[in-house]
C-alpha cells in the first residue's frame, strides 16, 4: 500500500473522529454492545444521520456499502479513487464498500487505526492464503500480557498487521518488526504510517531476518497452529508439522536476547495420552538455560480445535471438501496419538548477570479461570519474585520481614457437627492474582496473620512456637516451604 494515502487516510479518519471514544459516544453503550455480539441493526439505526463518522462505521464496522458520494464528502484528502486503488474500499457502481478491516482501536493511553484483511464472516468463503489477520482474541491476550518495562529495543516476531508493535513502540527505542509475508508486512506498513510509528520491517523466518541481533524485549504471537505441516493460510499454518514450530522459536531465543532481556510469546502444544503436558513444554523450555514461567490457559479437544480452525478461515460449508480437510486432519492427531492441545503463554528471561552453574527457574502452570489472565504487571512481578526467592536461602528469608498482600482474602469453609462449626479449609487468595492462592492449616494461618512487615519472619515463628508449645525448628521446617509459595504467588512480599 502505498504509504502516503495510509497517512493521508490517517488524518482523514481521525478528522471525522473514527476512534474508540467516538465510535462509542456515535453508537450509545446499548447499540456498541450489541454489535460486540455481532448483532447489527441497532449500530445501523444509530448511524442513519449520514455525518462522516457514521460513514465510516457503516463501511468499516458493520461491512455496509454507501454512496460514493458520501465517502468522498469523508476522504477528503485521500479521495475515494486512492482508496479504491489501494484495495480499502471496492467500488460496486456509484456505491462503495469496504476492501478491507480498517478499525480503531485503543488503550487506556493511545488510540490506533489498525488496517488488516476481512476475515470470513464478512466475506464468505475461505480467505486468501496470505490473509492477514486484525485483532483478535489471541493478540489481544499477548498484548495484555507483554512486560511494559521501558527497554532499548524490541523484537515483534510474526507481526501480521502491527497489533503487538503498535503497543511496543511506546517504550522502546528501537522497534524490528518480521514475518515471512510480504502482504503482512505491507499492511503493517500502512498502520504505521496511519499511526505516525515507524518500525523497522524485515521479511523472513523466525530469526533469520536479524541474523545475530539481540533484543531486550521478544514477542510473537507466531502461526502456532497444529497441524501435519501444510502451509495454506501463512496467518495460521507455520509449515511445520506438528508443534515444531513453537519448539524450534523456544530453542533459539535464548542467542537473540540480551542479558535481563525477555521473550514473551502464545504457543500451542500437543498434549498425548501417555504424559503431562509439562513434561514436553518442560524440556523445551529447561534447555534454553533461560528462567521461565508457562501457562496453560486451556485444553482444547482434537475435534472443536480442527472445526474452529476450519470455520476461522472460512472452510465450511463446502460439503465434501470441509469433511476432507476434516478427516485429514483429524487422522493425523490419531496417528500422533493427541488427545489434546494446549494453549498458552510462555514467558523467558536471560538473567541480568552472568549465573553460570545455576539451575535455570522454570516454572510450568496450570491457570484456567476466568479473571486469571496473564497480564505484562503479573508477568514481571512473577519473574522478579522468583529471582528474590532463588537469592534468598532460608535463613535470609527468616530474617526478612513479610507482609501480606492488601489484596489477600481468607476462605473458610465449616461443616456443622455437635459441637458447633468445624472448619475443614482454609485457602488464602489474592484477589485478581493469576493461581495466587495458598491452602493453610490452623497454625499457617495464625502465623501469616503476623506477617505485617513489622518484624522479621523468624521471630514471628518463635514466637508463635512458644505461644503454642511448638519446638522451633520443627514449625520453621514445616512453614518456609509455604511461605515461598506465597511468595511466588504475590501473597507475601518482603519489605524493605
């Protein structure tokens, strides 16, 4: 696309005040819901009064066509004919339609305009093979989850349309942006230029683009897709059989990140029936020499995770030619006996200083409820208090005073008997803490009550042994492996 109309289309949008403040003041919270559920005549009956804004969604949100006309009274400085030349909109008589997802979008800080192609329920059948993915679902859970530590330079590998490179631009002094798709790497082009960011574009895979570069930041949300390794949709297939891909982007990480640097990317991993996921994860992930902290966010069956994929990229509704790409695929899971896939998060540091003859920190989790996403705040904090605790030996530890998180919750559950409630579990929560629980019995929970930050964690355990005629060592034994997992987990932090 050529460059100069994306900055001129630009300006355009952001005069007729297309942004994600605009767009929901124009539609009411009501008609802006609804159409979050794909539901479209409420926006349409809201955007009846023909102002430039409500062209523009009509178009770009709801797939409409309106007069030429119309949009040319909106793209004064583009014109209606670059658009149409640059493949933004179609023309269809003297009536315009959208040629591709043009869409605002936003956080608490920016706001963006974000150029991709249309997915396939806005136009019907399969897409093209080098279909560029918008926003989606995926990239925005990479988003939230990228560290937003201010670092010299970073690396988006697989960037698609821009998404994750629009948000690391803000706190980087150098931006390196790749895929292997030519298309991608011209509609990242585009959102740049309409987004005033410049990014240095490299076409290539995985490393190859950077040769021997190093980076303080690595994020991808790479084509992770599982499958026997055809490559039909570049946006989905990596052209690697199986989970291959995601194993060899692990393996090479560690030769492109700078010490203290980290590498945060989404991934998708076979899960068999004769083993724990964490095992397979676990080997890719301990080899790197690098700290590391994956979660598994979900487990899909073989079969919803084929017909999502196939639906994803417009292949139903073909009759025969969807039960043949089906059954393919589906025989291939059987052959490498996969009963599930996971789907995650992987997180990777390179320690800041040199920690040869350490053994790396790798943590592997298990975190699938609602409100325990990942964000970049947890992600750092998580690798921060690990760090403090493979520095701290117990008896550092003891003489270090914890207090607990303000956001700690205790849950108690009783059972009724003769004599009155008994309680039978107690878990400690930090509310909004991905897995930031700990399950106590009665003298863990009487002693973590102490932790206040006042006195050093030895002499809370003394004194609580002698208030209960515990032997010291013996209660110190049995706390400190708890008092590490809470640790871990945010529920208790030193103190200064």
């Amino acid at each position: 696309m050529d460059l100069d109309v994306a900055a001129r289309l630009g300006d355009d949008l952001r005069a007729a005040g297309y942004d994600t403040s605009g767009v929901l003041e124009r539609l009411g919270g009501s008609a802006h819901r609804a159409l979050a559920r794909g539901e479209k005549v409420p926006a349409r009956r809201a955007t009846a009064d023909g102002s430039p804004l409500s062209t523009l969604i009509r178009v770009f949100l709801l797939g409409g066509a309106v007069d030429r006309a119309a949009m040319q009274r909106v793209l004064t400085t583009t014109g209606v004919d670059a658009a149409v030349a640059e493949g933004v909109l179609e023309a269809d008589g003297d009536r315009v339609r959208p040629g591709m997802d043009l869409r605002p979008y936003g956080d608490d800080d920016h706001e963006y305009l974000v150029l991709s192609d249309l997915d396939s329920d806005v136009r019907p059948g399969p897409v093209r093979p080098d279909h560029v993915l918008g926003i989606g679902a995926a990239s925005l859970s990479l988003v939230r989850a990228t560290v937003r530590e201010r670092v010299g330079s970073v690396l988006d590998l697989g960037t698609g349309c821009g998404v994750q490179a629009l948000h690391c631009y803000h706190h980087t002094d150098r931006l390196t942006a790749t895929d292997t798709s030519d298309r991608a790497l011209r509609l990242a082009a585009a959102t740049a230029r309409m987004n005033g960011q410049t990014w240095d574009l490299r076409q290539g895979s995985l490393f190859d683009p950077v040769g021997d570069e190093r980076f303080d930041l690595i994020v991808s949300n790479p084509p992770f897709v599982i499958s026997a390794g055809e490559q039909r949709f570049s946006y989905r297939d990596s052209g690697v059989a199986g989970d291959g891909l995601v194993r060899s982007l692990v393996e090479r990480i560690p030769q492109h990140l700078n010490p203290g640097g980290t590498a945060q990317l989404l991934a998708n991993w076979m899960v068999h029936d004769e083993g724990d996921w964490r095992t397979r994860v676990g080997s890719w992930v301990a080899g790197t020499g690098l700290d590391a902290w994956v979660v598994q966010r979900e487990l899909a069956d073989p079969v919803e995770y084929v017909a999502l994929w196939l639906k994803d990229a417009g292949e139903t509704g073909r009759g025969d030619a969807d039960d043949a790409a089906a059954e393919a695929w589906l025989d291939y899971f059987e052959r490498e006996r996969v009963t599930g896939i996971g789907m995650g998060l992987i997180t990777l540091r390179r320690p800041a200083v040199d920690t040869a003859g350490v053994r790396p920190d790798v943590v592997l989790d298990e975190i699938t409820g609602a409100g325990e996403e990942i964000s970049g705040d947890e992600a750092a904090a998580f690798l921060a208090r690990r760090d403090w605790l493979r520095a701290t030996d117990d008896a550092g530890l003891l003489a270090t005073r914890l207090a607990l998180s303000p956001a700690s919750l205790l849950e108690e559950r009783s059972l009724p008997g003769q004599d009155g409630w008994t309680t039978v579990y107690r878990v400690l929560r930090r509310v909004g803490g991905p897995a930031a629980t700990l399950q106590l019995d009665e003298w863990t929970q009487g002693l973590l009550a102490g932790c206040r930050g006042q006195v050093p964690l030895g002499m809370l355990v003394d004194l609580f042994a002698g208030a209960h005629g515990f032997d010291p060592a013996a209660l110190t034994e049995a706390v400190v492996p708890a008092v590490r997992h809470a640790v871990t987990r945010g529920l208790l932090h030193p103190v200064a």
